[in-house]
C-alpha cells in the first residue's frame, strides 16, 4: 500500500486530463454501481464478471500510464481512489446474507478492513501535517493484506457464481484478517518511528 498526501502541484494548465490511464481509472469507478446493482438482482455470474473487469483496469491502467507515459495528478488521485472505493464496496456488499450467498463476507473482517483503512489514512495525514511527511512506501504485509482481500472478494463471488461452499474460505478469512491488523501494527510502528525522528 503506497499513500501520497499533500504532493505539491506544478502549473497544470496543461495538462491532459483525458488520458488512457486516467479513463481505465474511471471505468473502474463507474462500474461500482454496476456491480453493486448485479448483486441486488442477485446475479452472481454478472457481478463475477463486471468485479473482475473492474479489477482489471487497475492493472491495465498501470501498463497504460508506464507505455504511454501519461502521469497525471488527476491520475494520480483517481487510480488509488478507485482501488479503495471498488474494494470497499464490494467488501460491504459481500457480508450482506441478502446479497451474497451461500457465502457472506464475515461482518468482523469487514470492519477490520475498514477500520484499518481509516487508521492508515488518518494516521498519514496527521504525518503530514505535523512533519510535512507525504509518502509512504509499501511493506510485504501490506502487500499481503492486499492481494488476500481481493482474493476473498473473487472467490466469494466466484463460489457463490457455483453455489458452492468450500471448507479452506474461512482459513481466507482468518488469514485476511490477520495480514489486516499486521499491516497496520507495522505502518503505525513506521509512523512512530517518523514522528520520534523529527521530535
């Protein structure tokens, strides 16, 4: 996990707004309530497949930005946006019985995500206005943390796709969780450290 506050804005007057990256961010945004609306209709194939086209573009977002070369503050702000928005909300919507079966999301992970989320954020932006501090590079159990939550969100969607229940997703839960809370132990250790520095 990689948090960019306060970065310092050169003329953008020129900027192209309209770039490759930057639309394959918007989709992803945009498909947010696509996806969500799938669920409520209680399609799980569709919101299988529209959730995985929307994960893809952060990917194909990346690729387009390094090929193209076209970074932009708007990108910049849009590309970590929509990663957070699509996660949570597919978080949330998962651990609803009503939306998601025959397997929910538990209502404990959700919160940990979330709360540790607002931890994080809150925590930067304290950083960066006591100390100026604006970047944080990302750690392994963020990483982790990451990549085993959409792994909870694809194979919720993809088994409730099957109506099938798998013994091994609530090891997924456990394991999520834990990754969740160690990664925010080790960024408010990272901040601790940052702060003690300029003290």
């Amino acid at each position: 996990m990689k948090l960019q506050m306060g970065e310092k804005m050169a003329d953008n007057s020129g900027e192209r707004l309209f770039t490759v990256p930057n639309f394959f961010s918007l989709a992803r945004v945009l498909l947010i309530p696509v996806f969500l609306a799938l669920l409520i209709r209680h399609d799980k194939t569709g919101a299988l497949a529209v959730f995985f086209i929307a994960a893809s573009t952060d990917f194909l977002d990346g690729i387009a930005a390094r090929i193209l070369k076209q970074k932009s503050n708007l990108g910049a702000l849009l590309d970590p946006a929509g990663d957070k928005l699509l996660m949570t909300a597919a978080v949330i919507a998962l651990s609803f019985p009503s939306l998601s079966s025959p397997n929910v999301i538990p209502i404990w992970l959700t919160l940990a995500i979330i709360v540790r989320d607002l931890y994080i954020v809150t925590g930067a932006f304290v950083l960066y206005k006591r100390i100026g501090h604006k970047t944080f590079p990302p750690i392994l159990s963020g990483k982790i943390s990451t990549v085993s939550q959409m792994g909870v969100i694809i194979l919720v969607l993809f088994f409730n796709a099957q109506d099938a229940s798998p013994l091994y997703l609530s090891w997924l839960y456990y394991f999520t969780l834990a990754f969740t809370i160690l990664s925010g132990f080790q960024y408010t250790l990272i901040g601790l450290r940052l702060n003690k520095k300029t003290a």
